[in-house]
C-alpha cells in the first residue's frame, strides 16, 4: 500500500533535534474554566513550580523499530547501499591555464588601492618606488565537499485540542530510512523535521497534569495584588485633607486595597503553554533529516602569503570534479595537491559512518600571486599582488604612522 504524503517542515536556523516541536497550531478554546481531576478538584500546579522538561518515557508507547527513542535526539546509522563504481581518472587532461600576469603599473595601482584603505598608510612609496624585480607564481587550492545525510530520531509532542491521532492502529511505522525524502538542492545545509507515520498517541499534559491551566505565579492563585497607591487601604487623603476612595483600586473586582492581576486577568489561573491550555499533548517520534556540507581544503603557496588571503580571492579553477564518490586527483602537475586531495579524500571515506554520503565534489583553483621586489630610500622591501582582484599586500610598507602622527 502506498503511503499518503509525509508533511515536512523546513528550518534554516540552527536546530535543537532533541526540544518537541509543535507540527502546527491549533485553535485555542477561549478562556476555559481550570481542570479538575478524576475526584473533581482544581488540578492546583504553579507556574513556576518546576517539572519535566518532557513527558516520563514510560508512559510512551511501545512502538515496534523504534524501542530505543528516547526525547534525546539518537542517530540512526543508514543500511548498507551500493555505491556507484567512481569513475576511472582521466589520463589525459587538459594543460593548466596561464594566469594573466602582473604588469608595474598594476602592481602600483595595487598598492594604491591598499593604501586608500588605510588611513595612517603614506602614498610616497606607490608613488616613487623603482621597482627592481618581479617573480610570478601560483597559488593551489583545493577543495574536497561531501553531501551528507543524517537521520535521527526521538519522541517529540504538540498541544492536542482533537482531531484524527494517527497512531500504531493505523499500520506498522516505517523506519527512519524507509521514508522518501529529499533535499531541495544539492550542497546546501538543509534540516526536515517529519512525524513518523503511525506513531502518534494522545497524553494527559505532564505540565498541568491535565487541568489545561497553571496558578499565576504573580498572584499565586487569588486574582488580585495589593494595591501599591493606597498600601491596601482603600482610600486616599485628598488636598483638602478628607479621605476618597482609591482612584487605582476602587473598581476593582476583588474589593478596594486590591488591584486586578494584569497577568491572569483577575482570573487567579494562566494557560499552560505546553499543552495550549487544552490539558492534553499528542506524543509522536519525530525523524530530523539533516543535510550538510562537509569541506576540507588544503593550499599550496610558496611566496609567503598568508593562507586566508588565498581563499578570499577569485582564480582559475583548474580542474572541477562531481560524483556520488570521487577518486583522490593522480594527474595534477602539483604533487603536493594529489596527496593532499588522496589524503582528504581517504579521511571522509571514514568520518561519517552515521551518515549516508549523497554527493562528492573536488575543485583545484588556481590563484596568480605575483611578488613585487622594490627599492625606496636606499631600502630594499617586498609587496605581493595576488588574485583576479589584483589585490595588494604589504606586511612591512615601510611608510606608517599612527594618528595625528607626521608622515616622514
């Protein structure tokens, strides 16, 4: 038989898997008169009177595939799946790209531009530096991805105001890799949060214990507060020195010296949040599909650029690589990269055995650095250009000051 369409609900911000979340919300009924219990008596629980955060796991049900769930979120390993065969390296590739190369007058636009971004920078040495050498080189990045799916599960619940349960009668649960479901894009963090089919049970509340309404902890239960104007008394002296009545209590319902409780509405009784004030939960074991991008990078740069710098800018890619499991690169004319891509590649193979790994993708990028040899005022110094961008770093310019300091 085929099973009926499963609600999702899509999260973008950090998740909590092992808090109940509500599937929806129901219609509240109004302002209730409080619950009684089976002998008829106001279920009397306090506000602030601590409880469980959670429903006693014995009271769950037993449900068949699922007897270790627990309100902690549990992961649940996927079945074994064969994987398709990885494609064997292409032997022939294509011959790596030429980076365009850094004229003198980008590299002293470049650091032009570097210098507008700082105040205490002088433009003297953009301006009138010789330039006496220019070395070209590469930067390497690469990058390893692996989409990865983790499936977990635990009891949840939601406020139970009525309507159709969908509990173990209804039919066996699938388990939590027999349900369909599917990321909305490839490489993207995405989490789905879906009751299992056929787990569901109506609970008394373990908040109010059933009565739907908790004692206002402002007026502990009584439905009004000394009045603060008049100290409780009921009247106040008026300028011609007589005694009036209260102008802030003497409407009130429970009597003058006494004001209303704002929080309960005179009412002595608040709604429970937990249960929406219907004094009943609907318990259901929740299944939180998580899809995340796992990355590892490894950089090769031999002029000492710092390895951020690298990353922040634009390159060539070199060579791009997409399927369910990749091959380490072999080819690259840069050993250091196909160890490092054999090594990362080897590495995610056994990180994520409680996940199901979707899709792989490796990317070589190729970033131009250019080091800019110069001399000014009889001293020797280094800049670099670097990037698309042709963006400028200088570790030690030699024309700084600190504010309201004289540039020499």
């Amino acid at each position: 038989m085929k099973e009926k369409e499963i609600e999702t609900t899509d999260y973008l911000e950090e998740f909590k898997p092992s808090a109940p979340i509500p599937t929806g919300t129901l219609p509240r009924h109004g302002n209730r008169p409080p619950k009684t219990n089976a002998h008829g008596h106001i279920v009397d629980v306090d506000e602030n009177e601590a409880v469980p955060s959670a429903p006693p796991l014995e009271l769950m049900d037993h449900v068949v595939g699922y007897e270790s769930v627990s309100f902690d979120a549990i992961s649940v390993p996927p079945p074994y799946f064969e994987a398709e065969s990885p494609e064997a390296e292409i032997s022939n590739r294509d011959i790596l790209p030429n980076c365009p190369q850094v004229t003198e007058q980008d590299a002293r636009t470049a650091l032009l531009s570097l210098v507008a971004q700082h105040c205490c920078y002088g433009k003297d040495v953009a301006k009138e530096m010789a330039i006496t050498k220019i070395n070209y080189s590469s930067a390497f990045h690469y990058q390893l991805h692996s989409f990865t799916e983790k499936r977990e599960t635990s009891w949840a619940y939601s406020p139970y105001g009525g309507g159709e349960v969908d509990g173990v009668e209804n039919g066996a649960p699938p388990l939590p890799w027999e349900i369909e479901c599917y990321p909305g894009t490839l490489f993207e963090d995405e989490v789905k949060l879906i009751p299992v089919p056929h787990t569901s049970s109506v609970k008394s509340c373990h908040r109010c214990k059933g009565g739907g309404s908790l004692l206002c902890a402002e007026c502990h239960g009584k439905g009004w507060v000394r009045c603060l104007s008049c100290h409780g008394d009921g009247w106040s002296a008026s300028t011609s020195g007589y005694k009036e009545r209260c102008f802030y209590c003497h409407s009130s319902t429970h009597g003058h010296g006494r004001q209303d409780c704002l929080k309960c509405n005179a009412k002595g009784r608040v709604p429970c949040p937990t249960c929406d004030n219907y004094g009943q939960i609907q318990c259901f074991i929740q299944l939180t599909i998580s899809w995340k991008v796992n990355s590892a990078e490894h950089i090769v740069e031999r002029l000492s650029l710092p390895e951020d710098l690298v990353k922040s800018v634009s390159g060539q890619v070199a060579f791009e690589e997409e399927a369910q499991q990749v091959l380490p690169i072999g080819h690259f004319p840069d050993e250091t990269i196909n160890m490092a891509s054999t090594q990362i590649v080897h590495a995610h193979a056994q990180a994520f055995s409680d996940q199901k790994l979707i899709r792989q993708k490796q990317v070589v990028r190729i970033i131009p650095v250019t080091e800019i040899n110069y001399r000014w005022k009889n001293k020797n110094n280094v800049f670099y250009v670097f990037g698309f961008e042709n963006r400028a770093y200088a570790p030690d310019y030699p024309q700084k000051c600190c504010c309201g300091c004289t540039i020499l």
